[in-house]
C-alpha cells in the first residue's frame, strides 16, 4: 500500500505512541506487514508538532472526521483509532487500515484515496469534529 501524497502534521504525542505501536507489533510474528512499512513512512515524512500547536482542522489519533466519497456522494464520518480498539460497525477506523492511514495527518479539505478489491476510494475531508476523549481538543495528552 502506497502512502498518500498530502502533506502530513502529527503531533510529538501521536508520532511517540505510534512510533511503539510499530515496534510492539514487529517484534511479533508477521511483523514486516506493508501496512507496518507505510505507517512508519508516513510518520517519517510528516511534520511533527508539539500537541498544543496541532492546527484545529488536522485529523489526529481519535478525532472524529465527516467524509464525503467523491464516486458514491455519500457521507460518513468515522473516528480514527488504535488497532486494539478499532471497530468499523461503530465507524472506528484502525490507524493500520488503509483508510485510517490515509486519513491520518491530513487537513478538512483534502482529498484522500486508496486502492480497494473493487475500486479506488477517493474521500474528502468534510469536517474534523473532535469529540471529548480527542486530547488535542480537550488538552488532555494521556489518551
């Protein structure tokens, strides 16, 4: 899986917890997966920032995001999240799906895609809607 080509911003916060989330699951078997490779390639090409200075309407790990698919014209809105916690029926999106990663430092506006069995997804970035466990909006930096 490619990684997108938008300009990223992590915070220092989300950038550390990801960075032993890919050393957690390498040290494991199997732990050479291409969805391990492009997070750690997006996580190196991003800017990082202190989590006070991460601008309002970048998705960080656990904001909420409204999309809009561009092919379907349908709306969706998903939270982006670790993998232990992730689960798609209630829109929680692991961080290691492609569309997690996809999302995953990019700004409301912007377009993301990614290859899919059937299609290319192509979504934008409606609206970042940070919800009260998002440290970034609430200034809590322990979640």
């Amino acid at each position: 899986m490619a990684p997108h080509t938008n300009p990223i911003v992590l915070t220092e916060f989300d950038r550390d917890r990801l960075a032993r989330l890919l050393e957690a699951l390498r040290a494991r078997p199997g732990g050479d997966s291409p969805n391990l490779e492009a997070l750690e390639i997006e996580i190196e090409r991003a800017d990082v920032v202190k989590p006070a200075d991460i601008p309002p309407n970048v998705v960080t790990m656990n904001s909420r995001v409204e999309l809009f698919d561009l092919d379907t014209e349908e709306r969706l809105c998903v939270t982006v999240v670790f993998p232990g916690i992730a689960d798609v029926k209630s829109g929680r999106i692991s961080v290691l799906a492609p569309m997690g990663l996809a999302l995953l430092g990019c700004r409301e506006a912007d377009e993301v895609e990614w290859p899919t069995p059937s299609r290319t997804r192509r979504l934008r970035i409606e609206r970042i809607v940070y919800q009260p466990e998002q440290p970034e909006a609430s200034g809590r930096f322990d979640l």
